[in-house]
C-alpha cells in the first residue's frame, strides 16, 4: 500500500484510526524513499543513463 494523495491519507485515518495511520505513514515514507535511493543507486553502478 502506498500513500498516492492526501485524499487516501484522508481515508486511511477514516477507516483504520489515527494510530494505524501514523504508523503506516512513518513506515510508507522512508521506504519508498530507500528503495527509491537503492533503485538510482543501482542504476548508477550498472551505467544506465536515461
């Protein structure tokens, strides 16, 4: 699950709590962040230009 727009925040505090959100929020962010960051950086290695 991804967070795509604060509508979708919106409703993740809706249906699941505020808790649960915070949670899945502080979890969803960094990791896309990191795989984002490991994806470039593998790229990177392999000399891949677009």
């Amino acid at each position: 699950m991804n967070i795509r727009c604060i509508a979708q925040l919106q409703m993740m505090l809706k249906e699941r709590g505020t808790l649960t959100t915070l949670l899945m929020t502080s979890f969803i962010f960094p990791f896309a962040f990191i795989v984002g960051y490991c994806t470039n950086l593998g790229l990177n290695i392999l000399g891949v230009s677009f």
